[in-house]
C-alpha cells in the first residue's frame, strides 16, 4: 500500500510527541513517555488521518471499489468465490492459486 497512510500517522504522531515535550518543558517538568502514552498519542494520531487519505491509497495501490452482489460466495459449492473475485479484479498473475495463496 502506498505509504501516505504510514506518513500521515507518523506526522500527527510526531506532532503530539513534540507538543508533549514543549508543554513539559514550559512547565519546568522531567518529560516522561511511557507506554501508555505512546499508545494514548497514536490513538489520537489515528482519528486525525482523513478517511480520503485511507481511500485515495487505497486507490493508488490498485484496490477497486467492490459492489456487492450476491454472486460472489465465500462458500459454498460454486467455483465462484470472494477469492476469485479478488483475483480478477486485482489482476494478480495466473500462477497465484487459492492454495498457495492460503
């Protein structure tokens, strides 16, 4: 996948790293991190990456929008499955079977 949705996290994350530093050093304060912050900041960072952004990579990586139709089936008897589905529309080469594939 293209790394713009890497980027973005990263940046945001990096920003409330950074913000935390400065409020920490205004207030004269040991600047601490442990790994609940770590994990409270890139929560934070996550819900400020734009949906667009997510779907435009998307995008660029080759992923079509699927429609739903009730054709494809995930099981059953039919040789038409989801797996298949996503063979042909993301134009994967011949040699991938579902075997080797799983």
């Amino acid at each position: 996948m293209d790394q713009g949705v890497i980027y973005c996290l990263k940046s945001y994350y990096f920003q409330q790293l950074e913000l935390k530093r400065v409020v920490a050093h205004d207030c004269n304060e040991a600047f601490t991190f442990i790994l609940l912050d770590s994990t409270i900041l890139l929560n934070q960072a996550w819900r400020k990456v734009d949906s667009n952004t997510i779907a435009k990579c998307f995008a660029k990586s080759g992923f079509n929008t699927i429609e739903h139709t009730d054709e494809v089936s995930v099981a059953g008897s039919q040789e038409s499955t989801a797996f298949d589905y996503f063979c042909v529309n993301m134009q994967l080469p011949d040699d991938v079977t579902r075997l080797r594939y799983i």
